[in-house]
C-alpha cells in the first residue's frame, strides 16, 4: 500500500499594521505573531488604497518592523471566511 502525502499550502494572513506617525499599512504575513516576537516580519507591505509605500524601494517585498513602532494591528478576515459572511447577510 502506498501513501500519498497532499501538498500543504499555506495560505498567508492579511493584516492591517498601524505605525507611529505613519499611514496604515496593509500586509501578509505566514503565521501569527507570537508574544516573545521583538518584530514583525511582513510581506507585500502596500497602502489600503494598494498603492507602493513612497518610503520603500521599488522593489522591496519584505520588511522587518520592530513591535515598539506599532500602534496595533487589525486582522483581516480571509476571502473564503468573508465569502461565507456575505452569503449569510444576503
């Protein structure tokens, strides 16, 4: 018999990152962070409009924001949890 292992995809959490004298930045990261955590590592940092962060590079899709620059942080729903919601309030 043989077993087959199913790829596992990660699916990336959406945040909403609110910075000290800064715009709200929306982002992914891969997992939550944890409270030891001196940092929060990012991806695909954006304004909630979607456009490019003037202060980053053209190229830049990762960052390193250390926790004592964050006001706080909003978690966005998934797409496939919003799917639902929105099934549910029609």
């Amino acid at each position: 018999m043989t077993h087959y292992q199913l790829p596992i995809t990660i699916m990336a959490i959406s945040l909403i990152v609110h910075i000290a004298n800064e715009d709200p930045v929306v982002c992914e990261v891969d997992e939550m962070p944890k409270p030891t955590d001196q940092v929060l590592l990012i991806s695909n940092p954006r304004r909630l409009d979607g456009k490019d962060l003037s202060y980053l590079a053209e190229d830049v899709t990762t960052i390193i924001l250390p926790w004592h620059r964050i006001h706080y942080v909003e978690i966005l729903p998934s797409a496939e949890l919003e799917e639902v919601i929105g099934f549910v309030r029609e």
